[in-house]
C-alpha cells in the first residue's frame, strides 16, 4: 500500500511539476521502477516466519495469485537450499558469544 501511495505521489510532483522536474523524472524512470520491483511484495510472495522448527513463509493479506505463487516458489526453494540448517548453524554460534 505504502508503495502505491509513494508511486502516486511521485508521478503526480513530476507530471504537475516545471520542465526541470519532467527531465529529473526521465532520468531516475528507470531507478524509481527498479526500486518499486525490488520492494513489491508480489515478487517474493513473503517473509519466513524465524522461530520455528521449519519452515514458514506468511504471504501479505492481499496477495494475489502472483504472490500466492512466488511465496510457494520462495518456500521450496529454502526447503532444497537447506535454509533451516544455515540458521541453526548460524544461531549456535551466536549462543556461544560472550555478551557484550
């Protein structure tokens, strides 16, 4: 949601801005439609849940069929990458740290 909002804004400034702001909107296009790709949740379907003896990934509460799918995808790919036993491993060393 955040993202859409942000995405109006933005075109909105360019599009009723002078010709200074049209140009700096056609340079940073690409950027701009960069970062929206890389935060829309669609893309990654969801978060893995830590603090589980799994695996669980939790999807937005408006995910879609795009979503739905990817979040799968994401899911098994940690199941065969092994994630869980990365973050075990990474979290008996931190048991063993002294505290700072």
């Amino acid at each position: 949601m955040v993202e859409g909002i942000y995405a109006r804004v933005i075109k909105h400034e360019v599009s009723q801005g002078g010709i200074v702001k049209k140009l700096g909107g056609a340079v940073m296009k690409s950027t701009l439609t960069d970062l929206k790709n890389r935060f829309a949740y669609e893309q990654y379907g969801g978060a893995m849940l830590i603090g589980v003896n799994g695996i669980c990934t939790i999807l937005h509460g408006a995910s879609g069929p795009l979503a739905f799918r990817n979040g799968l995808s994401t899911t098994a790919k940690f199941c065969s990458e092994g994630i869980m036993g990365e973050i075990n491993a990474h979290a008996s060393l931190l048991k063993k740290e002294p505290a700072r």
